[in-house]
C-alpha cells in the first residue's frame, strides 16, 4: 500500500472520530456567538431543502466565508454568460457567508446551502445528493475526504483564485511527498497572483493544469462600487451641518489587540485634528458589545452604523462602530485614512485591495501572509504603506492629514495598480468551461493567462 494511501486512510478514520466525539463542541461553538442554524447541515444530517436547479452542466461553487462568496459572484456571472444552459450550486461554511450568498446567488437561481464537514458520511450524502460535473473551490479549500469521495464519483475538480500563504507553504513542501495525491486530485488551478503561482509550481503540480488568471477580488471590487450609495453614506457619517466637511479615520476589519491601538491613534490624531470622525469596523460584528465598553472607558462616546443607517439617530458623536455586513466597501470611499486589519496581531491580514478600488492607499501592519499578493502590487506601485505600531500608524496617518495631495497621488497610483488585473472572472470562467468542452459554446477561445511579469510591473 502507498504512503499516501495508508495516510488518507488513517485521514478518515481520525476524521470520523473526530465528528463523532466533537459534535457537542461544535454546536457550543456555534451557540456561543449567537449561531446554530448550520449545525445538522453541516455534519451531513439535514440535506439542502432547496430543489437543484435544471440545467446542465452543474457547477458547485464553494467558498469557506464572505470574501471567498462575493469574489465568487462574477465568477458566477461569466459561467452562466459562457454556458447559459448551466446550472449553480453554491456553498459556504460559515452563517454570515451563507446570508451573503442568498443575497447574492438565490436572484441568479443558484440553490444556496452549507458545505458539510469533512467527515467521511457527510461528503457522501451531500455528493451523492448533489451530484456535480464540476466542483470549483476557492482560494484554499483543501479537504481530503471530500476531495477523494468527488473524484471516485468522477467530478472534476477545480481550484481557482488559488494561494498558499507562506506558512501553509513551508509546511506543504515538507510533506510534499505525502500531499502530492491530494494536488494531483486536482484537474485545474487557477492561481491568484504570480508568488501563489510560483509557489504551486514550486510544489510539483502538473503545468498543463496550472494556470495564473489575475485574483477574482479585483473584478469584483470594481463592480460592487456604488457612487450613490458612498455619498449616502458620506452624509450619515459627516452628520450636520451639512455644509462642512470634516476628515474620516476608518480602521476596518479589525481583530482583537488592534482596536486598543486604532483607538490610541484616533486619540492622537484629534489633538491636530479636533473634528476628526472615526470609524471602527471590527472584522466580526458580534465583537461590538465588547468596542462600545472599550471607547466608555476611554471616555469616547459612539454611535452603531446599522442605527444611523437606518435613520434611528443623526450622528452627534465623533465614533461609529460598524455592526452591519455587506457595507465596509462603501465605507472605503467616505474615509480619507484607512487602516486594514488583521495586520498589526498575528492573523494575516485582510483584503488591502478593497480600499485601493476606491482610490485609497491603505495602512497596514507587518502580518500579511494572506494577502501578500495585495501587498506586493500596493508596494510596487509605489502606493504601500506599512506600520509597526501604534506610534508609526499615528504618524503615517497625520501624513496623509496634513498633505491631501500625497494622500491623493497614493491613492490614485494603488487604484491603477488593481485596475491592471481586471478579467481575472473571465479567465478563470474559460478554463472551468473548458472541463466539460465548453470552450465550443460560440464564445472566444480560451483567452491566454497573464504574464506574471505583466501583473507586476507598474508602468
């Protein structure tokens, strides 16, 4: 027997423990931050309610959380413009992935359901049920049984807007030998940017079947902008009177150990700039109970996005703390200082690029692993600008303050570099086409992918 077959083996049945002793985990897990609905799905129990769509061929589309599920919707848009025939299935792991994708899917008559669980039972149920030509996985979703039981039941597979952060990385190619079968799994990838794709090619994987088609973000960044919407919000964050305006901080998807330091810096950056509005939009909803007790006991009173977006309130208070989804990009385009989070404590950041769509060059921490590919089309167009702390954060931001055409240069040089890897859908929509012949459906050949030197350069 092959190593790697005796490991997939022991994979299971570690697995099938696993779900089985750690179901009451689970369910606490999701109780705890005010969830559950994803809990039988999940582990195979309760099967999709909604009909499968017609249509033919099936594409099933997954994405673990919300960035993966809105990249995912112009991917969506370009197959059903390709194949108009097709039909969708698309899954998340997470509750507010699944909101969002009802949103987004459920209008263009995808069915919308859960991803169970990598448990051997589940992905049988789910795959036996659902019964997909193609499965199209986004960014890093690498699940093992899953993959195995697809394959058996002849799917092909599919990875598109493809990376590997630099740890996963390092750890692959130490067990390079053991995850070789996985990858080879695999009938198409379609990396994000050109380090994912060097680092794929570094890891063995075939080059007939590995492809660099631009990141899925950048189209759907361009096309989710609302010019009126961001002047709606403009309005409801300046507050009377409506004849000033005043300068906006916004600190987005933040973790936890950054909001002390966002905090520390507004407190700063009042002392020159008295009018200052700041928004604070940590990356989970749920944390803002525990942001509204941290301003109170730095003496800073606030006011919740969702009640003056509502009209509930008129802004009276210097801070706002956002617990919506869905409207961060927008909020982009009110602020003229953005820090992204998840950058300055060790998570590996956030998408840098949403802010650069709208012109603006974001601050950012050392912690980027997940996001190097932004980071390094930000710095090469000369439009990256990296902290360390809170004292380099307050300072590069009171830059910015004082000189708006630096502010502006930065920022238009960070939306033209992003501009460049505009078609990346269309790309990758071609090369999913392709593994069911769909290249011959009256549309272009399959267009060729960028030049890694292409989607770097800035000129």
């Amino acid at each position: 027997m092959r190593p790697t077959r005796l490991l997939f083996l022991i994979y299971q049945y570690v697995s099938a423990i696993t779900g089985l002793l750690g179901f009451p985990y689970f369910y606490w897990h999701l109780k705890s931050r005010g969830q559950g609905e994803s809990f039988w799905p999940r582990l195979g129990l309760k099967l999709p309610s909604d009909p499968r769509p017609p249509g033919s061929p099936q594409f099933w589309l997954h994405g673990v959380s919300v960035g993966e599920i809105l990249a995912a919707v112009p991917l969506a848009q370009e197959l059903q413009t390709l194949l108009p025939h097709c039909s969708l299935i698309v899954t998340t792991g997470t509750e507010t992935g699944q909101a969002l994708a009802r949103k987004h899917f459920t209008p263009m008559g995808a069915c919308v359901c859960y991803f169970p669980l990598d448990l051997p039972w589940a992905v049988q149920r789910y795959l036996n049920y659902l019964r997909p030509q193609v499965f199209v996985a986004l960014e890093s979703e690498i699940w093992p049984n899953f993959l195995y039981c697809a394959h058996q039941l002849g799917v092909r597979l599919a990875l598109v807007n493809a990376r590997v952060s630099d740890k996963s990385f390092h750890r692959f190619l130490q067990y390079k030998r053991y995850l070789s079968d996985i990858f080879d799994l695999f009938d198409l990838v379609a990396a994000g940017s050109p380090g994912d794709f060097h680092r794929f090619q570094e890891l063995g994987f075939p080059a007939e079947r590995l492809h660099l088609t631009g990141n899925l973000k950048s189209d759907r960044l361009f096309q989710a902008q609302d010019s009126e919407r961001i002047a709606e919000f403009r309005a409801l964050v300046q507050g009377p009177p409506a004849n000033l305006e005043f300068p906006v901080f916004l600190a987005a998807s933040t973790h936890p150990g950054e909001e002390e330091m966002m905090v520390a810096a507004y407190e700063q950056l009042r002392l020159p700039y008295p009018a200052l509005r700041f928004i604070l939009a940590p990356r989970h909803p749920e944390r803002v109970p525990q942001l509204v007790s941290l301003l109170e006991r730095r003496g800073l009173r606030s006011h919740l996005w969702s009640r003056l977006k509502s009209g509930l309130e008129l802004r009276s208070q210097p801070v706002v703390l956002v617990d919506t989804i869905g409207d961060l990009l927008n909020l982009y385009g009110v602020a003229d200082v953005v820090f992204v989070g998840g950058s300055l404590v060790p998570h590996g950041g956030q998408n840098l690029l949403e802010p650069a769509s709208l012109g603006r060059a974001p601050l950012y921490g050392p912690y980027v692993s997940n996001f190097r590919w932004a980071q390094e089309i930000l710095e090469e167009a000369g439009a990256g600008l990296l902290v360390q702390d809170v004292a380099s954060l307050t300072a590069a931001a009171l830059n910015l303050l004082d000189h708006p055409e630096v502010r502006l240069d930065l920022g238009s040089r960070a939306q033209a570099a992003l501009a460049r890897h505009r078609g990346a859908a269309r790309r990758q929509a071609e090369l999913i086409a392709g593994l069911v012949g769909g290249e011959g459906q009256g549309q272009n050949p399959l267009s060729a992918p960028p030049n890694p030197q292409e989607l770097r350069r800035d000129r």
